[in-house]
C-alpha cells in the first residue's frame, strides 16, 4: 500500500504533520524542508527553509492564508541548482505553478521533492491577521482554531477553485485531509516513484499503512459543485465588466503601476520585463511633446498596456491563484479578470495549467494538421 496515516493527538494536526515530515529530515532523505510556519505573534504564516527538526516548533503546514504563491520560492532554490535535496510543502495552486515552471525551465524538479497538500481555502491577508492575532491573543492556534470555523471571508479565487487537491502525478508525496481530517486524521500518500521511496522513510520511521477513506472524494465533489457555481458567477462578471476597451480602461483607471500583481505572479518569471526598460520610460521631455501632441496624457503612462502585455505572456499557464489581486493596493479585481480570460484561452488549447508535468505548453509545438479549417483547407 502506498498511503500511511498520521496520528493527529489532540487535534493539533500541524504538530502531527510537521513531525511526520521531520522524519524525512532525521533521515537525511531531504536536507531541508520548505514549510510554512505561524509567526510568534501570530499575524501571518510565512513559508520557511528549515534545517532542523528544531526549526518545526510553529510549522503549520495545513492553514489558511497565503501570503505568496511558493514556487516563486523554489525559482530562486533553483538558480543554483544546489546538489543537497529540498522537499517543498504547496498548496495545488503552489503545485501547479510549480509544474509550469518545471516546464518553462525555471525550477530544478531532479532537486525538490514535491509534497502536496489538500486545500480548504484561505482568507485574505487583513482578514487573517485579525483573526488570527485574536485567537493569539487568547492563547489559541490560528490554524488550528481556523480548521473549525466555516470561512466566509475566503478569498474569491479560491472559492471559485475547482482544483483544490493535488492532481494526480504531478506531486511526489500527497497529504490529504478534505473530508478525513483533522478530526478524522491525516493521510500521506506516495505518487511518484520518489514519493514512494519517501513513504518507505516514513514506514520506517513508525507511521501506518491505511488507506485514505472514501468519504474524502465524497467531500471533494460537493466542494467542486459549489465552487463551480461560484466561478460561473465570477467569470460572467468579469465578461460583462470587459465587453469594450473602454471598460477595460476604467478598470484599470486606479492602477499606479507598481508592478505588485507581476511580482507577485508565480508566471510571471523574466529576469528583464519590458516595463522596466528605458524604452518604458519616457524622459519628462517625451511626455511632454506627447502631451502636447494630444493635448493631455493620463500619469502613469499606459496601464492597460502593462495589464494586456501581462495577461498575453502568462494566461496560458495561470493557474488562478488570485496572489495578483491580493498583492494590489488599490483593490483591482485583477484575478478575476486575467483568471476569466486565461479560462477561455485554456479552454481553446483544451489546456489546465499544471495538471500533467508531461504535457507541452501551448504553443510550444507544432501540429501538422491543426490548422486545416483555416481557409477551407
């Protein structure tokens, strides 16, 4: 059997999690562990490189906030291409990004060991910290505490999220919890060849063969109902909202850009973006002539530009994780929008980002004879 179970005492199941995982890191199987971990003044959770079991004392792999998607992370574990192994923690959408990436050459999958946890959503960043500096306060666990509430400020892309466990194939090892857990235990199941080698570690290392209850894929397609109603509502918004360029011009009319949604796009990856060129920024004598020319010009300098540029490098691969919106400071609905358009756009490739690590990206190919309708031929 490939799947052990984690015994969760006292319902601390991130405690019970975090020390199976530690495991893998008392056996040197990995030499260090990407996990997130509640800080100590329990506002935030952050995702942390450890490498110690000693550094898991706040480990809190299992939460409900997200204040960056991770594969941003293991880029930057990868531009090295360090030789010591590295097992990641991801939420599906961390995972997914994760996979694009891979294939866009900008993670060193040979290095990281994937491990993917079942997702019940995340609140956002200002929702979180209050409740979670409230149940610090009272000498609670956020996450802990948060596993039992029904979350109504849950972020809008992660309601409309109909891919909230890992797919198959795509992670090494997979922790399932929706609909067993945490009062019903915790799982851990061995996908891929490594991932099985890891599951013999933690066999080794004391944990049970079990298999995971059937009730958890009764759990997930109730949830996928309710989120596909949601994404519906979403997306037919967004389409209404978009349907001329002037509308698309108001509503990007508060953006300043920042280039927050880009930094915190996990597809956004250039090392050089065009927005940062010369090129993209005019000497006060150009804006001027131009000012002159039309007679005025709006500051900052072409916003939908950035906004349209943006969605036609990464929509192929967007795998809806909303960190763009999260990340604006005037409260764009950016990952409706962009996730309304990458929807139609993957649905033309019969593409999902992340769903197969073997399968090509749009465009990257050609087929001979997918383009004989054009022209009657």
């Amino acid at each position: 059997m490939d799947t052990v179970s984690v015994d969760v005492k006292g319902g601390d199941f991130n405690a019970a999690l975090s020390g199976a995982l530690s495991i893998l890191l008392e056996n040197k199987t990995v030499d260090a562990l990407l996990i997130p971990q509640e800080m100590p003044h329990g506002g935030n959770v952050v995702q942390t490189l450890v490498r110690k079991r000693s550094g898991l004392k706040g480990a809190a792999p299992i939460n409900f906030v997200m204040p960056m998607n991770s594969s941003k992370l293991l880029v930057q574990l990868s531009e090295t291409q360090p030789d010591e192994k590295i097992a990641a923690v991801l939420r599906p959408c961390e995972l997914r990004a994760a996979v694009e990436l891979v294939k866009l050459n900008q993670i060193n999958r040979d290095s990281i060991l994937f491990i993917g946890v079942d997702c019940a959503g995340t609140l956002k960043m200002k929702e979180y910290e209050k409740r979670a500096r409230e149940l610090k306060k009272a000498g609670k666990s956020p996450s802990a505490e948060l596993a039992k509430e029904s979350l109504t400020a849950m972020r809008n892309a992660c309601q409309a999220c109909e891919n909230f466990w890992p797919f198959e194939g795509t992670a090494d090892l997979v922790v399932a919890h929706i609909g067993v857990g945490p009062g019903g235990g915790l799982f851990i199941e061995g996908t891929s060849a490594r991932g099985k080698e890891a599951l013999k570690v933690l066999k080794d290392g004391g944990l049970k063969e079990a298999a995971i209850p059937d009730s958890r894929k009764a759990a997930i397609e109730k949830r996928k109902a309710a989120a596909a109603d949601f994404r519906k509502k979403w997306y037919e918004d967004a389409r209404k909202r978009l349907g001329s360029l002037e509308e698309w011009l108001n509503e990007f009319s508060t953006c300043i850009r920042c280039y927050n949604c880009r930094d915190a796009c996990p597809i956004c990856y250039c090392k050089e973006c065009i927005f940062d060129s010369d090129y993209m920024k005019p000497s006060p004598k150009a804006l001027l002539r131009k000012a002159l020319k039309r007679g005025l010009i709006k500051m900052p300098q072409d916003t939908l530009l950035f906004h349209i540029t943006r969605l036609n490098h990464m929509v192929t691969s967007c795998v809806k994780c909303g960190m763009c919106e999260e990340a604006c400071p005037n409260d764009l609905p950016v990952a409706m929008l962009f996730a309304a358009m990458a929807e139609n756009v993957q649905r033309l490739f019969e593409y999902v980002p992340g769903r197969d690590a073997k399968e090509a990206l749009p465009l990257s190919t050609f087929k001979e004879k997918e383009l004989e309708e054009v022209g009657g031929h």
